[in-house]
C-alpha cells in the first residue's frame, strides 16, 4: 500500500496544490491539479481554506461571516486562526488552531473546511473524467462523520477524510461563491461544517437539517484545535474496516436506512465503547429494541408515522453518531397510492389542442395541478424522460400488478396518443406533442417538437407496448384493443426504429449510447425467443450486437448527452454480460459502485451521482446532490444483476443494490404523489415538486423488486424486501415488496431463484431437511390463464411439467407448487 504526500500552492499559504497518493505503480492526485478548469486566486476555494461565522457574546450582534478564500490572513477576524498540514504515517493531517486573545467571548457559529478534489468535469473527456476525478460522498454523522473519495473508474485508490479530537461532521454546506462553474460537467464544492447555527439561522431560513445546528464559545484567552485526517485506502469496501481500526464506530442496517410499513429493521452498531443511549426524533416514530447487548437493536415504524427519522447514538466516552432513516408506507400501499394518484389526477381526459388527450400527464405537487404548458416543451410533451415518465410508470406497474380500469386507460393511450400520433407510421417517436414559438433552447416550436433523432425516447414507448404485451399474452380478455403478438411487433419495430433514425446518419448518433431503460430491450429479445419469431430474434439481436461493439471498443463507454453521466451503464452492462463480454461487465459494476455509495443515510445510501436533473427536469431548477432519482434504481439493475450472478456472498454489493433499487418507494407522499428527486440544497431540503422522470425510477424498482433472503455466518438469516421465520426443519419467506413476485436466496451451499411471472407469492417454504421448497400463492382480483414460474436453474417442479415461453405453467387449481433443489 502507498502513502499520502501533500504539495503546497506556496510556502506562505497553507493551501494544497496536489494531494496524492504514491505507490510503486501510480501517482494519483485527488485534489484539483489536473482539472483543466483553471482555478487561481481568490475568487476560488483551495483544499485548505477555512470558514467561520461568529458573534460576540457581549454585544450579542448578528452573526458576522469570513473566509481564507476572500482574505488568507482573516484581518478582520477578531480571533486567530492558524492552519497546519502534517505528514502522519502514510497519511495527512491538516489542523485548524483558534485562539481568543481579546478580552470578550465569542459564540462561533459557523465553522467549516473547504473540501475541494478533482470532481470537475468540465473539458474532459470521458477517460480523461474516468481517470482522473473522484466522486465524494459525505457521511453527515456528527463525531462518526466522514467523507470518502472514490476514482470515477472505481479502481485504487480511494480516499477516506475522518474527524480527530472533537471535529464533528454537522452539515455538508455548498460553497455557492466558490467561481467554478456549476453545470452538468461540474456539481460544486462543499465544505466539512463543524458548528452549522450561524447558517441555519440565516441563510437556511431554520430549514430542518440532517442534523441540529450547534455552535461553540470560546472564551478570552482560550484555544480550540480541530483537525481532519486523510487515510488513503484500496478501495471504498475498506471504508468500514478503515474507520474501525481508526477508533470511529460504525454501524449497518438491515434492510437499510429506510423502514417499509410494517417491516423489521435491524441496526447493528460496531464500537470501542458501549452504547449509552440511542434518542429518537421525532420521539414516537419508531420504537427501539435491543436484542444484543450493544449490538443489535430492532427498529419498527410506530404511530403510522412518516417521514424522515434522526437517531443519535451516545457512546460511554461521550461521542455522538447520527443516522439518518426514513420512515414510509409499506410498498403496496405506496405503489397502489401512486398508481391511483395517477388515475385521479394525472390523466388527461379533455380535449387537447396537442393530441395528448388519454394520456398521464406530468404533474406539479405545488400547484396541485397537471404541467401542461411548461416553458420546456418536453416536459409536457408525453415523450422525452418527463413526458414519458408517467405513462411508462402505469405500463409496468400493470404488468406486475394489474388493474382492469387501469389498463383500459394504458390501451387508449396507445391507440389514442401513441400510435399514430406520438409514434409516426414508420416507427420514428417525435420528441414532443406540446410546442410552443417562445424561441429558446428548450422551448421548441412545432418543427423541433417532430424530430425524431432523440433515440432515448424510443425505450420508453417500447416498454409500454412490451407490458402490453406480457398482459394479453397471460390473461384472458385483459386487453382488449389488440392481440399479444400485435403489442409485442410494436415493441420490436419501435427499438429497430432507432437504426434508422438514430444511427450514424442522425444527429448526435445516440444510438451510440447506453439507454436508460435499455435493460427492457433484453426482456424484448427474450419475448422474440420464446414465441419462435426467429427472422425478427436475429435482428433485434444483431442490431444490440451492433451497439455493443461500440462499447467494447471504448475503454469508459458511459456517455451520453451529457458529458459525464450515470444513464448508460444499465445497458451496456445488460449487453455486455448477453454477449460474453465478462471483463467490460466487470469494469461497469465497478464504475457504478464508484458512484453509489453504501453511507448511513436514507438518501445517500444506494444514491447514485446525480445532480443536474432538476435544473433540465424540474421545477426548482436546482443544481445540487439529488436522491431517489432514477439514476439509483437504473442502476441498481446491473449491481442486483451482477450480485446474483457473481458475487451472491457478498452482502455490502446486496445492500447497495437493494438501497439503490428501492429508492424511489421513498419519493412517493402519502398521498401517492412520486417526486421526481429529493434536493439536498440545504436552503430547499425537499422533493422536487414535478413528477418529471419519476416514471424512470420506478421501472428500475418494477425491475428487480422482491425478496432477497442471505445467510450470514454470523447474523444468520437476513432479510431484504420480506419477512422471514425460521424453524428446526424449515425456513419461511414471505415477500413484502409491491408485487410479490420474487424470491432470491443465497447459503454457503447454494442459490436459487424463483420468480412468480403471474400470480402474487404469499409465503415460500425451504424444507432443509428433503431440500423441497413449496411455493404457495395468494389470492389475486385478477386470474391468470396459468400460474406461471421462472426458476433457476437448480430448481425444477417435482411432477413433470412443461416450460412454455420460459415458464413452467400450473392449473390455477393449483394454489402451492412443490420445487426440489438439484
């Protein structure tokens, strides 16, 4: 393992030109010497700048602020303030020492360390970004807070900043005068914020914060000393171990940091030093057991309540850790609520001047009203990502969890607004219904509105006739409007569409890139096998074959739009592992892990980088880190993927995958509204008022929703998405996500798999002792014409039973089905 060096901008200034990590094989500078956004002088925050609010406590004034950015020697500041960087071991020190010499006492109110590393994007191009910059993620937990650097590619090394003496992580407060750039290359900088009340009482207008804002007082004469260390590590799974051997507690949870209804969450705390109390706030949202001595607590939701939960942990030797969850409605509930939400209030049965009349329409949760006629054509266009969203959402609900009214509305989309209109005879999907003639780049006119180049439009429509499809084809007189095989046609002409209009020839060839719910071409391609269309299945599959090998050929291929971005790597991994290619499969989970980090924290737990998507989809227009988004749920589709495939003993790569999947359950109110992302600006701390893309997220959920049940060597039996019991012979599982259609299981001797294609799953049995696993179904409103599972491949019925289409099938007089493990 290498070791930490620092460099100086001078030898006047304590302000750090590179911060690298050396070893035999690689210099790697995590601060800001490669980004070529030049960044001299005082307009821009160095790694070393330092921020304080104060009053004085004699006169009691408003608070007064100051910064080394604005003026490196505080000339005005009535305190002294010295900075100091050190070598320590095979780390870095850098230290803040403030000194009262007046004869008043001052309150400090705002103190912070600029954190400033090499997430600019700007210029870059994509290896240049993959190589050299680094995601930062926070774990705003107070005295077992800390910031962890990952490199975009997610190779060695990574960067782990943790507090020593009493430097608590309070907040992570933007540094909006720092002069670079804010835009999609670039989401700003942050700083470690020690005391926070100086900002929460001004310019955070008393918003609720992850944590309560405290402050200091420093008396005449009197010195503080705050300082930070900078470990490097081999990667960001060395995060927990590293924070351990450097005396900070940890904790984890089970299934994370956001309790579901009426599921059991279990808290497991790692620490020096006991455990003396653990405080609830709000105090009556969920209550706390212990089950092991300092060990393991049982959290449950209480009251029915809502919303987002603080828990502070007190240790013996008087350290404090926050963590962060969230409470909510179970994902029935909240997946029902949603979709009747979008009945009631986001479908547009009125005459439309646009032709989007039987259509789910963006909705504005501020106004309480559908965004008809927004400034951004696309927004309220039924195509792009946030016209698309809604439609697209209410597609694969229903192929999970079908409602006859709901479905009908679906068929009158397709007929009424989709085919014909939207979608153009040849195929082509327009880029927006809704036009206007305000004349900026994002306003477009009718002509901009018909074009057809956008090849990120076309995954969506497909998804839709593709969920039509599955539900003609396994229910009776379900649909109505068209036959399976006609739903199915529109779904393979609407993705070889994008060859034409999207290709080489097209502006921007977007067909280059990996879509955002490119995941359903695969499900499509699978439906083209399994009916027999051989001459379609050859095309389809040599058109995928023809974009993977433009991704093989590029050492980062995760671009889009945009020049950095997390929405291409769902479908070049889903190509990448189709075709074989194991390594560039490999090198896209370990990017997407880069950016998703595992935190003790609701939002940033499975959150992947996103941080522009209100500023182009939303309302508030905000450039900032962004939770729930679909970026999280997306990508959790090749990490859930890549950990059943690969890696089924790992239970962090687990924990990432289900937090990241299930993010947007938590987006959606109590009333069944779905924001688009939660804003962490702590001047908003809020939902995005617009549904825009929500519809994105909630497919990655639709995708890989179910239980996934792992035996640990020392917690036993775990559980993420249901309930589990266990006997002497037995073991029982009982999904409690929104469909109840899956079930994964991992041992040390064995995984298998079982997915419920029609009917919902009420309880599955392991019978350890003959190795039989008994499958029993729950009552559903609407019969399948079979009872239909996919299982893995060690698993078969113990009567013969014939595959059909990928399934084994059962009479509906069949309420359980008897598996044997081979």
């Amino acid at each position: 393992m290498g070791r930490l060096t620092f460099e100086k901008i001078s030898e006047e200034l304590p302000l750090l030109k590179k911060l690298n990590y050396e070893n035999d094989e690689i210099v790697f500078d995590f601060g800001t010497s490669t980004a070529k956004h030049k960044r001299a002088g005082n307009s821009f925050y160095q790694l070393g700048d330092v921020e304080i609010a104060l009053r004085s406590l004699d006169n009691y004034e408003n608070w007064s602020f100051f910064n080394t950015k604005d003026d490196q020697k505080l000339n005005e500041l009535p305190l002294t303030l010295h900075r100091e960087w050190s070598q320590v071991g095979s780390g870095v020190s850098f230290s803040v020492k403030i000194k009262n010499d007046t004869k008043e006492s001052y309150e400090i109110g705002g103190l912070g360390f600029a954190m400033i590393f090499n997430q600019i994007f700007t210029d870059n191009t994509l290896d240049e970004s993959h190589n050299n910059c680094v995601f930062v993620e926070p774990y705003i937990g107070k005295n077992a807070g800390y910031l962890q650097a990952s490199r975009l590619n997610g190779q060695s090394p990574s960067l782990l900043v943790i507090p020593d003496k009493d430097t608590q992580f309070e907040a992570y407060r933007p540094l909006t005068d720092d002069a670079t750039t804010k835009d999609v290359h670039f989401e700003g900088f942050y700083e470690w914020t020690v005391f926070s009340k100086a900002y929460y009482r001004t310019i955070w207008n008393s918003k609720q914060q992850w944590n309560q804002a405290t402050s200091t007082f420093i008396k005449p004469g009197e010195t503080l000393t705050y300082s930070l260390r900078f470990i490097a590590m081999s990667d960001a799974q060395a995060t927990e171990n590293t924070l351990i051997e450097n005396g900070l507690p940890t904790v984890s949870a089970i299934p994370g940091y956001v309790i579901h209804g009426n599921e059991t969450g279990q808290l497991y705390i790692q620490s020096a030093s006991t455990v003396k109390s653990i405080e609830v706030t709000p105090h009556q949202a969920i209550t706390i057991t212990e089950r092991e001595m300092n060990k393991e607590y049982v959290l449950h939701r209480s009251n029915n309540f809502f919303g987002p939960v603080r828990l502070t942990i007190e240790y013996q030797n008087g350290q404090k850790q926050v963590v962060n969850y969230f409470v909510t409605a179970s994902p029935i509930k909240s997946v029902t609520k949603l979709s009747d939400f979008h009945m009631q209030y986001q479908w547009l049965d009125q005459s439309d001047l646009y032709g989007r009349e039987h259509s789910f329409i963006t909705f504005d949760r501020d106004t309480n009203q559908k965004v008809l006629s927004e400034e951004r054509s696309y927004i309220s266009g039924v195509s792009d990502e946030a016209g698309a969203g809604p439609n697209l959402l209410m597609a694969v609900k229903n192929e999970l969890m079908p409602d006859r009214k709901q479905i009908q509305f679906l068929e009158k989309y397709v007929d009424d607004v989709l085919w014909g209109n939207l979608q153009n005879s040849d195929y082509s999907i327009k880029a927006s219904l809704y036009y206007n003639d305000n004349h900026s780049i994002y306003s477009w006119n009718k002509t901009r509105s018909e074009e057809t180049w956008r090849a990120y439009n076309y995954p969506h429509q497909a998804a839709i006739y593709w969920s039509l499809y599955r539900l003609a084809r396994n229910y009776a007189g379900l649909v109505t409007a068209h036959s399976w095989n006609w739903y199915l046609r529109q779904a393979y002409k609407t993705v070889l569409a994008m060859k034409r209009f999207c290709g080489k020839s097209a502006f921007l060839q977007l067909e280059q890139y990996g879509l955002m719910v490119g995941s359903v071409h695969r499900l499509i391609l699978e439906s083209l096998k399994e009916e027999g269309w051989q001459e379609e299945r050859l095309k389809f599959e040599d058109y995928m074959h023809y974009r993977y090998e433009i991704w093989s050929k590029l050492q980062y291929p995760y671009g889009s739009e945009m020049p950095w971005d997390s929405t291409g790597q769902e479908e070049v991994y889903t190509w990448c592992t189709y075709f074989g290619d194991t390594n560039k499969a490999n090198q896209t989970v370990q990017a997407i892990l880069a950016y998703t980090p595992l935190i003790p924290h609701w939002g940033y737990n499975g959150a992947a980088r996103r941080y522009f998507d209100s500023f182009v989809y939303g309302k508030l227009f905000k450039i900032t880190r962004e939770f729930d988004h679909y970026g999280a749920s997306l990508n959790a589709i090749p990490i859930l993927d890549d950990y059943k495939r690969r890696h089924s003993d790992d239970l962090r790569e687990l924990s990432i995958g289900y937090a990241a999947s299930t993010s947007p359950l938590t987006s959606i109110d109590q009333d069944g509204f779905g924001a688009m992302a939660f804003l962490t600006d702590p001047t908003l701390m809020r939902f995005e008022p617009y549904t825009s893309d929500y519809g994105q997220a909630f497919y990655g959920y639709a995708h890989d929703a179910g239980q996934y049940a792992f035996l640990d060597d020392q917690k036993g039996w775990i559980s993420f998405g249901g309930q589990l019991s266990q006997t002497k012979d037995s073991v029982i599982y009982q999904p409690t996500d929104a469909f109840r259609k899956r079930l994964f299981v991992h041992t040390a001797f064995s995984d298998f798999e079982i997915k419920s294609e029609t009917m919902p799953i009420k309880q599955i049995i392991y019978h350890l002792r003959d190795q039989q696993i008994t499958v029993i179904f729950a009552q559903s409103e609407i019969y399948p014409i079979k009872n239909r599972l996919r299982l893995s491949d060690n698993l078969v019925p113990i009567t013969q039973n014939d595959i059909n289409r990928g399934a084994y099938e059962f009479d509906l007089t069949e309420q359980q089905v008897v598996l044997k493990l081979k």
